[in-house]
C-alpha cells in the first residue's frame, strides 16, 4: 500500500490523499498513522481510492469511522473510487453497492 498526498492547501485546510495497492487489516495502523493528523488539521477531505487493488473490511471500518469523525465535526469528506471488478463484487457481497455514496459525507444545502 502507498499513501501520498495529492495536494495541500493549509490556509484553506483542504487536503487530497492518493491510496494505491491492498488495504487490508495487515497495514491499516499504518494507513491511520499517516492519516491521523488529517482529522485535526483538515476541514476538506478528499481521499482517492481510484488505484486500490484490495479492500477488506478492516478497511471499511477504517474509512467508515473517519466519515463519521468528519460528519461529527460538520466537515467535507469525498471518495473518489475506481475499483476493480473484483473489489466491488466483494464490497457488493457485503451489501456496499456503492463505496464512494456510503462513505463520502452528504452535504446539506
């Protein structure tokens, strides 16, 4: 798994992550530790999921805890997900239709 930062904008405390190979239970602390100070430091999140090749459900879990930091502290969180036939038929088994829709924070008008 590589995680990078896309872009940064600390006056407007906006941030992208890029997140490329598997994302599983085996290195999801160390996807938490890089993206920690995210929670704090960032009022706009967008997190791209476009080159993952494995997602498990400690990644969900993962993902689905950070939305509910975001919707807690009235933030902006989007997933930009290009997954695999594969992954998506695994999200599908589990009931996820549709990973980008169930993760990323609605936003009121």
């Amino acid at each position: 798994m590589e995680v990078k930062i896309k872009s940064e904008d600390v006056k407007n405390r906006t941030r992208e992550y890029e997140i490329s190979g598997d994302i599983s239970v085996q290195n999801i602390d160390l996807l938490a530790a890089k993206m920690k100070d995210s929670v704090t430091s960032c009022d706009v999140l967008t997190v791209n999921l476009k080159q993952i090749t494995g997602f498990d459900v400690a990644a969900f879990q993962f993902f689905y805890s950070l939305k509910n930091s975001f919707v807690r502290d009235k933030k902006k969180l989007t997933f930009k997900c290009g997954l695999s036939n594969e992954v998506s038929q695994l999200l599908s088994n589990c009931g996820i239709k549709d990973l980008a829709d169930v993760l990323s924070v609605k936003q009121e008008n």
